[in-house]
C-alpha cells in the first residue's frame, strides 16, 4: 500500500511538472508570436538593418537558437546576435531544473526609441505579457490608434512610453485598467476626445499628455486618487472649464497647465490657486496661455508649500503686483523654508502698477518677468521696470555719477542757454519716440483684440542679446522680407528671431501685424509657432519656436543632409498637406499662404515638416472664395497661372504651389534647373510629359530604391500632384481631397486630367508648324480668365476654344505681327507660348 501511495505521488508531481513547463512554453510561444506580428506590421520600416537589427520574420529561424531574442545559454549569448530593443529576463538560475532551458526567459521590455517604425500597433501587443517596459518615442511615422488590447498588460507593465508619434484617434479607456502603470507618456501625437479617467490608477507617478487635441472640462475628475503623482503636464490641448483640484497630491512637484483653455476669475485664484487647488508640495506651476482673468491675485503663500517657480504668462491678469509684500514674506520665512521661490513670470498681462522696495530689489534671489505688461510701456526708467522690464538688476550708481561728471563739465564749457536748448530737445525727442512707440504697441493691440490673440511682447535688448547683437555666427538664413538668427533667451529655450526688413519696398507695417495674428492663433503640429514679436521705432521682429534641422531645400534639393528615404518623403508631403488643410478649411479666419515652397517648409529633428513664412499670406474672409490683389506676390516656379497673371486669389494657388512641391520632393530636385536637358528643365511640364508618354517612374529620384509597392505609391503621389497642377483652379481637388488622396483613402481615377496636357497641346502644335509659321507667346496678363484647350484635329476648319464661363472673343491669329520667340512653355512664369499663328482662337473676354 505504502509503495503505491509513494507512485501515485511520483506520477502526481510528474503530471504538475509536465502541465506547469506546457503553460511556460505556451506562454512563451504567445510572445514570440506577438513579435512576428510586430515586424510584420512594421515591414515598411526604412533601413531595418538598423532600426531593427537582428528582428527575424521566420519562426525557423528562432529554432535554430542563432536569433532567438532570448538565448537561453552561455554558448548561444556569445554568439547571439541581440534583437535591437527587446530586453529579456531569465527566470530561474538553478541548473538543476529540468525544464526546457529555452523556456526560463521572458521578454520585459520593449524600447524602440527614434527607430523610425512605419505602420501601426497591432492587437497583438497585448501578447507580450509579462512585459514590464514599452517604449516607442520618437516614431513619427507609427500611426493608427492605440489597441485596445493593451490592457491585457495590466498585471505586469510599469512603463508605457509613445510620445512623438503619429497615433491618432482617442485614447482607448481600457488602458485605464493598467492599474500598476508608474510612468505614461503619450504627448505629441494627435490624439483627440476627452481625457481619459486615469484617476484610477493609483500607482501613477507620471502622466504626460502634452501637445495633443484633447479636451473637455476635468473638474468633476478626482485627482486626489493619485496620491503618488509626482508630474503631470497637460499643456497644448484643449481642456476647459475650472482648474483640477489637486489640493491632495502631497508628492506633486511639476504641474504644466499651459496652453489650454481653463478659466477662472481672479477671485478665485486668491482663495484656492496656492491654498486649496493645488497641492502645497508642487516647485513648479505653468498656467500661461490660459483665460486668467482679474486684478492679480494673491498667489504667493510661502509659509504653505515649496513653490521655485511659478509662470502666469498670457493671461488676462491686471491691476496691481505687490513684489514688495512678496518678498517680504519670503524673507521672514526663509528660515524654515530655505526661500525657495526664484522665479514669478506674468508676461503678457495687463498689470500697470507694480509696487517694489528699492531697498531689496537688487538684493533678492527672486526675478520677476513682467515684459508685455503696461507697466513696462510706461516710458519711465526707473530701478523696477529696468528690473522687471529689462532684467536688468544692477545699481544706476556709477552711471549716475558718470553723468553727473558729464553735466559738470558741460556747465563749465557751454552757457545756460545751450543747456536748456539740449535739454528741450531731448524732451521733446524722448516724447516723439515715445508717442511713437506707444503708437505701435496700440496698433498690436487692436490688432490683436481683433483676432483674439495675445502674443509675447520682447524687448529689444532680450532680443539683442540672445541673437549677441544680431551676429551674423547666429544668422540661420536670409529671406526677401528679412533675415532670421538664432537666438538663446536667458531661460535657455532657443528661438528662432526673424529681423524684417523695414526699407523702401519691403514689408510694411500692415504685413508686419499680419504676419504676426496669422501665427500666434495657429496650433497645428504642422506650422511654426510664433512665441512673439518686439516693436522699437523701425525695428520689427519676430520670435517663432527654433526648428532645428534646416529646411526641406538645404535637407534635399540641395544635397546637404542624408538622403531622405521613401517614407519619409511621404511623411512630409502629408505633413505639408495636413498643414496647408488646416489653413484652409480649420483656422479662423482661414489663411491662403501664398508662398509655398522648399525653403519655407523646416524640418525638425525627425524631419516632420512645418510651415513657415507667413509674411505673404492673407487673411481668407468667410463669405468670398475668391479675391482679386494687385500685389501678386511669391516665388518663379510655383505660381499658379491665374494669380501670376490676373491677381485672382483663392485656396487653390496654395494647392498649384503644393503640386510643385510634390514633384521636388518625389525627385529630389529644385522645379526649375537649366542645367538640364531642355525638355526637363522646368519639373511640371516634364512631369506631364513623363505621363502622356507612360513613363512616370523615370521621375523618381535615382537615389532611392522602391520596391513594387513603393512603385505603386509613388504614381499615386504624381498622379495627387499632377491633378494639384491643373491649369483651371476649379479642376485641382481642395487640400482635403488632396489629403485623402496622399493617404490612399480617395483614389485619383475619378479626377478628369484633360487639362493637364494644355500645354502639351500648344507645344506640339507649335511645334509641328514652326516651319511654316512664326510663332508668338502671349504673357497671361492678356487673358482676363483661367483656361482649358480643347483640341481639333490638323487638318479640321473648327476653331480651338479656350473654355471659360466668360463670354467668348474670337482673334485672328494671322492679323497679329510678331516675332519668334523661345518656345518654352512655362505657366507658373506667366506665360503661354507656342500658338499656331494659322490657325484662330478664341479668348475669353
């Protein structure tokens, strides 16, 4: 009896052994599965040698144990060649385990930063348990939503990381589920609807969720639930209503509220801000570019909490700023709090009174920043508003005594009369440039308060000395409106300063408030932000956010960056898309630009374009679709024929500009190089040729290399560009039509391209009887309406017809006396060229 009990046990814990290593092999199994998946919907990631090194898309070849992501013994980690980004454990170190030894690792962690990844997250991720760590930043090109198959992870991720990506859609609730969560980053992406209740995720101690399109109201939201918070930044979204309460959060140190939509009163703010809201643990408070209104509050309590700095820009803050009171209550409690407080920002309020001790005002570790406040335009140069104005806190004393020397001296040289005639010059100088100024700032303000924005108001001495007076080691470029630098402001953050010129012909007053309305309303991840602007007598100067990696001339037509793969290309023409969309159909007042072109689209450190340059756009009114200018303004090559010629303005000179921009970039060349072969010096009308004649493939920069699929994609992406260059406006699709077509979701078979080829048409018919006849070129600026040539045959009586919904003007050819002429058909120069002087046509009127 007792042997058969000791052999039913021996076959027990053989059954339990047998069972456990078929679940660890399962499981195992599963990951490696989710894997295949990953590369498989990752198959389109550029240079994979690279950006997934080692990633094997063959099952047999993980069996044969020389790319197993996991190897599980000495000899195979010697010759293992590593999965870029997979981090594996080992589960168990005793070698006297009789389970499979493949089948004592896991995968932990997955970190794929700045890989360049191209696809979407497929469900499977969420096959990946127990996986601790995902990482996926910096992958532009990684799009689609986040699956909601996530939560599968629930009991086992700490880290989820996807910022500056390309994901969109909302944010699934079911990640909320993944309740050990430490660490959630997924800013820079553009993920829309409301913010998800991540107030249940008690073990979260950073929430990141920075620069998106979320929004809604957070109030009814318990953040008191995060108990272990220690960062959360919410800024460049879309949240309105009250503030979050989040009085409870006692380990909160960094709190980003900016660039959102919250109100409140300023009442409000003095009974709850620093005594209530928000928790007494927080050092760093962001609530600039918010709707804050009032008399400034009483914000500053330093007997309750350990608060560094505290920013309260672009707001709507007035009255009077008590810096004296400030300090003083800093100064009786530094004993027991260390006087933590160093910086208070509130640029770009209304405050107009400011009361400060000159006693301490040199003395004090704590700077405030009140550039773009009334204060600071009062004329006045006394210690405070060269402090808090200027930054510059250092005593006037051995000025002062200079001058007093300086007057002496005059005294003892000129009369008395002299003296008061300087002095009465100077007055009335100081008040001429002062009435100025305050006359241009009053301009800025109603321009502003008409679009409803509120810029950054610099000085020019911030901007003199972050760009080391204008240097030209600090000039990033030159433009036909003016030169920019780089310029590094005394908190570090780098910007780019644009120095207009003011000079005869150049950009005026009117286009210098333009320019800057249009750009301070915009948020698009898309368009280069302008942070504000500075106005000192002729001197006129932008500040936009620093975009470091040139732009898409120097990057790729001219040959000074890496070569741009394929995919990145097309990243970038939908970017340019998503941006000019925005501009067209989003922004309020929509926005034509006008100046689409290589050089004013920037690429940023993963060259995701922006748009920039906006000295030549117009504000769009709502009711017209078109307007007639008479300052047709932009760049040879991209104009489109009825605005270079008749001033007739509307979105669609935006999309003939984008179509150029197209081709550029599918062949890495400028639209107009007359180097080469004469049929090929002017890009579009090479391009059509490339298609009537079937070869659009031979358009493709040589110096990447598609594969079939790439092939396929890149003649859609002409074929977009083709139908942008129309010569009739009413015939190019709109940018939303255009953003469809380059996303693969609207096909371009339904488009007619009969138009394309209406320049064909004239160069070959010119052609053929230039034997015969002299030919004439007619600049645009004679027709009165955008055309369509409608073809006949060579030997037919019928008159070729220019269509237009204008009336028709039938001109004989013949009567016409001219010269001969270069037969280069060029429209976006303005010009039609090659017409058969035997035969008629009509124009329209």
């Amino acid at each position: 009896m007792a042997i058969l009990m000791l052999m039913l046990i021996i076959c027990a814990g053989y059954l339990d052994f047998a069972f456990s290593q078929a679940v660890v092999e399962t499981q195992l199994n599963v990951q490696w599965n989710a894997l295949f998946t990953l590369q498989a919907a990752w198959n389109r990631t550029p240079d994979p040698q690279t950006n997934l090194n080692g990633w094997s898309d063959k099952i047999t070849a993980i069996q044969s144990n020389q790319t197993d992501p996991c190897p599980f013994d000495d000899v195979n980690i010697a010759n293992h060649r590593p999965w870029r980004g997979v981090q594996c454990l080992r589960l168990l170190s005793d070698n006297s385990t009789k389970l499979n030894p493949r089948n004592i690792t896991r995968i932990i962690g997955l970190t794929l930063r700045d890989a360049s990844l191209t696809g979407s997250l497929p469900a499977t991720i969420g096959d990946l348990s127990p996986l601790v760590t995902l990482a996926l930043t910096g992958n532009p090109n990684l799009t689609g939503p986040i699956p909601v198959e996530l939560f599968k992870l629930s009991d086992s991720l700490s880290t989820l990381e996807l910022s500056d990506n390309g994901l969109t859609q909302t944010i699934p609730p079911e990640l909320t589920r993944l309740s050990i969560l430490h660490r959630i980053d997924l800013s820079s992406n553009q993920f829309t609807g409301q913010f998800p209740n991540f107030t249940n995720m008690v073990s979260l101690q950073t929430l990141l969720l920075a620069h998106n399109h979320l929004g809604g109201n957070l109030s009814p939201y318990d953040f008191s639930r995060l108990n272990q918070l220690v960062t959360l930044d919410l800024s460049d979204n879309e949240f309105t209503g009250p503030l979050p309460d989040l009085s409870t959060n006692p380990t909160l140190h960094t709190l980003n509220l900016s660039w959102n939509q919250f109100t409140a009163h300023s009442s409000e703010l003095s009974a709850t801000l620093l005594n209530g809201t928000i928790s007494k643990s927080v050092r760093v408070i962001d609530l600039s570019s918010n709707r804050l209104s009032g008399p400034f509050p009483s914000l500053v309590d330093p007997l309750h909490g350990s608060l560094e700095e505290l920013y309260l820009d672009n707001n709507s803050f007035s009255g009077t700023l008590d810096i004296a009171s400030i300090i003083h209550s800093y100064e009786i409690s530094a004993t027991q709090f260390a006087n933590n407080l160093k910086t208070i920002s509130v640029i770009g309020n209304n405050i107009s009174n400011v009361i400060y001790s000159p006693s301490t005002i040199f003395t004090t570790s704590i700077r405030f920043f009140l550039q773009g406040n009334p204060y600071c335009n009062t004329g006045t140069q006394d210690d405070g508003t060269r402090c808090y104005c200027n930054q510059i806190c250092i005593p006037l004393q051995e000025q002062s005594n200079l001058s007093t020397k300086n007057v002496i001296a005059i005294a003892l040289a000129t009369s008395a009369a002299l003296i008061i005639l300087v002095v009465l010059l100077a007055l009335y100088l100081h008040r001429k440039s002062y009435n100025r100024q305050r006359y241009l700032l009053l301009q800025v303000q109603e321009k502003c308060e008409e679009y409803d924005v509120k810029p950054t108001i610099y000085t020019y001495r911030e901007l003199q000395t972050a760009t080391r007076n204008f240097d030209q080691d600090m000039k990033l470029g030159e433009g036909g409106y003016g030169a920019v630098y780089k310029g590094i402001l005394p908190n570090k953050n780098v910007v780019a300063v644009k120095r207009l010129y003011t000079g005869k012909s150049k950009q005026g007053m009117d286009d210098f408030l333009n320019e800057m309305v249009l750009i301070s309303g915009m948020k698009h991840r898309n368009l280069v932000k302008l942070r504000g602007c500075c106005l000192r007598e002729k001197e006129r100067l932008l500040v936009y956010e620093y975009v470091d990696n040139h732009d898409l001339d120097w990057v790729l037509l001219e040959r000074k960056g890496d070569i741009v793969s394929w995919p990145k290309r097309i990243s970038i023409c939908l970017g340019v898309a998503h941006g000019l969309h925005y501009l067209h159909a989003l922004a309020t007042p929509r926005i034509i630009h006008r100046d689409i072109k290589a050089s004013n689209i920037l690429l940023d450190s993963s060259l995701d374009p922006k748009i920039a340059d906006f000295g030549l756009a117009l504000l769009f009114p709502e009711e017209q679709s078109h307007i007639m200018t008479v300052h047709v303004a932009g760049t040879k090559g991209y104009l489109a024929p009825e605005y270079a010629s008749m001033g007739q303005l509307s979105e669609k000179v935006d999309v003939y500009s984008f179509g150029v921009l197209i081709l550029e970039i599918i062949a890495g060349r400028k639209n107009i190089d007359n180097k080469l072969p004469p049929d090929q010096i002017f890009l579009p009308n090479w391009a059509k040729r490339l298609h009537r004649e079937g070869r659009l493939t031979d358009l493709i920069d040589p110096e990447i290399h598609l594969n079939d699929e790439e092939t396929s994609e890149a003649q859609r992406v002409i074929y977009t560009a083709l139908l942008c260059l129309q010569n009739s406006e009413e015939l190019r699709p709109t940018m939303a039509r255009v953003v469809s077509m380059l996303q693969g979701d609207l096909g371009t078979e339904s488009f007619n391209f009969d138009d394309i080829f209406a320049s064909e048409y004239a160069s070959s018919r010119s052609s053929s009887s230039s034997s015969r006849s002299t030919t004439l070129s007619y600049p645009l600026e004679s027709f009165t309406a955008t055309t369509n040539l409608t073809t006949v045959p060579e030997e037919s009586n019928e008159v070729p017809l220019i269509k237009s919904s204008s009336s028709y003007h039938v001109i004989d050819m013949k009567r016409i006396t001219a010269g001969s002429r270069s037969s280069t058909s060029n429209l976006s120069s303005g010009v039609v060229s090659d017409v058969d002087l035997h035969h008629k046509a009509v124009i329209a009127r």
